[in-house]
C-alpha cells in the first residue's frame, strides 16, 4: 500500500471513533426533521440552503475538529518526523469528509421527496462547497491551540462564506459582488439541481471554474500555515 492509502485508511479508523460518522448521521437527521414537516411544494425550495448548512457543519467544524483533536494528542508534531508527504496528509484529511458531506446531501433529499432533483449538479455543488469549507476549516484552525480559541474568530469567514450567498439566492441582496464569494457558485448548482433558478451558460462555467480556482489557492494557504505553525513550531525548519 502507499503511503497515501495507509494514510487514508488510518484517517478514516480515527474519524469513526472520534464520532464524525455518528454527528454526520445525525446532522442528516436534523436536516430531515426540518424538511419532512414541510409540504412537498416547499421541500426543493428548502433544498438549497439544506445543503450549504451540509457542507458547512461537514466541512468547516468537522476538519476542525479533526485537528484539534491531533493537537491534543500531539500527532501533528509527529508527522513532521514521518516520510509522509503534506498533499497526502491533506487528502487523507479531505477524502473521507467529503465523502461523508456528498453521502449527507444524496440521502436526505432522495428520503425527503424522492429522485426529482437533478444528480450531477447536487453533486457537483457537494464537492466543492465541502472542499472550500474544509479547506477554510483546516486552515483557520491552524493558528489556534484550543477549540474555544478558534471558536470565536471564526465565526467571520463563515459569515463572509454564507450570508452573502444566500441573500442573493433570497433575493433579498442582489448585488454582482456576490459572486466574489466562492460559496455562490456551489449554492446556485444547488438551485439548478431542485429547478430553484436557470443557470446561464457563464454562470454554469462560474459555478465550476470560480470554485475550484478557491480550492487550489487555499490548498497552498494550507499548506503555508501548516508550515508556519506546525513543522517550524516542532523543528522541522
């Protein structure tokens, strides 16, 4: 095996008994109790927002959680000492989480009102969202020792991150600079993918390019500040 699958399969041992899986299952849950009372015609109107929450709780609080938890333990020092390389590090973190994010959003519509959402959109939509906020999630997380700690500051960028967004997707602001934000782009596939809005050819192209450009950028940002803050802070420089 690489290191890469050893990394993989040690990732996933730890999100299962750290409890992950049982909070997505439960996060699931929640967004059922929300959905179900709803009358069929309100369900994909409640859709959109259903999975941005998704991709939020999965991405941004769980990769947190994930690292504190190896600060407690003390096994992000340790890593700097093992041959693993950072990118695999990073994708044995992301893999399983989006996994578990694009398990959460396939379930819970197809229970709430069948098959009658568009599949490559929701999915689409799931990956990125969950990859920005996971991304976002890690890197924020690295500068703080506690939980409590990086609590509080973040609740910035997850506001920057979503509200924006789902005012324009209300209606209730609908300036241009919206699509700044790189979470408009998985929320409007999200539209698409329950007949909520009628995505242009650009906005198709925004909806993909302008993301996964965000992922690339924040995947180096990782990278520095897991330089920065763990391997200079442990020795490794």
């Amino acid at each position: 095996m690489t290191r890469l699958a050893h990394a993989l399969r040690l990732e996933v041992i730890l999100q299962v008994r750290q409890r992950f899986l049982h909070a997505a299952v439960f996060s699931g849950l929640i967004w059922l109790a929300v959905l179900l009372p709803l009358s069929p015609n309100l369900r994909p109107v409640a859709e959109p927002y259903i999975l941005l929450g998704d991709t939020c709780i999965i991405g941004f609080f769980f990769v947190a959680g994930t690292v504190f938890f190896e600060k407690q333990e003390r096994t992000l020092s340790a890593l700097v000492s093992t041959p693993l390389r950072f990118w695999e590090y990073l994708a044995a973190k992301v893999t399983p989480l989006v996994g578990i994010s694009l398990s959460v959003a396939l379930v819970v519509p197809t229970i709430s009102h069948g098959f009658g959402y568009q599949p490559l959109p929701l999915i689409v939509g799931t990956v990125l969202g969950t990859s920005l906020m996971l991304l976002v999630g890690f890197t924020t997380s690295l500068p703080f020792a506690s939980i409590s700690d990086w609590f509080l500051a973040e609740t910035i960028p997850l506001a920057v991150l979503t509200v924006p967004p789902v005012l324009f997707f209300s209606n209730v602001w609908t300036s241009g600079l919206t699509y700044l934000v790189p979470t408009q782009g998985p929320l409007l596939l999200f539209g698409a993918a329950f007949d909520q809005v009628s995505l242009a050819p650009w906005q198709i192209g925004y909806s993909l390019a302008y993301p996964l450009a965000w992922v690339v950028v924040l995947s180096y940002t990782a990278r520095y500040m897991f330089t920065r803050y763990v391997i200079a802070q442990s020795g490794g420089l």
